[in-house]
C-alpha cells in the first residue's frame, strides 16, 4: 500500500517539476532592447547554444499593449547566422499575459526562411550580444 502511494505521488511531482523548469518566470532574463512602441526583447542567458557561426537563443518579446490578436508576449527560438547577419524562427509560442506567462494561445514551429538583419533593430542587438559569446 505505502509502496503504491510513493509511486501515484512520483508522476505530480515530475509534472510539476518539468513546469518549474519551462517556466518563463523562473528564466535568468537579460534585456537587450527596447523599441518606442514598447516592445521589450529579453534573451535568456542560460540558453544560448553555440554551433560554430551559429547561436540558438531563446528570447521573450514583451508587448506593453497587447498585438491586433490580444498577445502580450512571445517567447522564440531563434538560429542566429554570425556570419552571415541572419536569423530564421525555430519555434514561437504567443501569449496573452506579460512575460510569457500561462499556457500559449498559439505556437508555431519555425517555416520561414533566413532574415537577414538590419543595423539598428532589436534583432540586431541580440545577434551582437550572442556573437560575442564563443
């Protein structure tokens, strides 16, 4: 009997555990750009991969207004290309609370191509920030 309740009380505690560890909130945020219509982007420090010329960030966009579909926040997985000054989405959940917050209202996995990036934009401060790092 006791053996059986450890073992019912296993699966809760790995569920909440595995919240735990994709909880946005509990991400270590650095914020690296901000634009006038305020929009705040964020890269998680913790999960940067680096792949030679390539970066993998996770990022979290946080609208102060909520967009045309009433999100207020993104969290992406984007390829940044160093070399080539590019990036291309892996994956992007929206939300409609701040900071990534609650379940998604929508995700979808990366079809797009490359983007190539322009000076001056808050995709550009990321791909500096994470090229730098080797």
């Amino acid at each position: 009997m006791q053996l059986q309740k450890i073992k019912s009380m296993r699966l809760p505690f790995l569920l909440s555990l595995l919240v735990l560890v994709q909880n946005p909130a509990a991400a270590e945020w650095i914020k690296l750009s901000e634009t006038k219509r305020g929009k705040v982007f964020f890269i998680e420090s913790n999960e940067i991969t680096v792949q030679g010329d390539q970066r993998v960030v996770t990022e979290l966009i946080d609208n102060k207004r909520p967009d045309r579909d009433g999100d207020k926040s993104v969290r992406v997985v984007r390829n940044y290309d160093c070399k080539e000054k590019r990036y291309r989405v892996i994956t992007a959940a929206y939300y409609k609370s701040p900071m990534a917050e609650g379940e998604p209202s929508m995700s979808v996995e990366g079809t797009m191509g490359w983007t190539d990036i322009d000076p001056n934009t808050p995709a550009r401060a990321i791909l500096d920030h994470v090229c730098a790092i080797n």
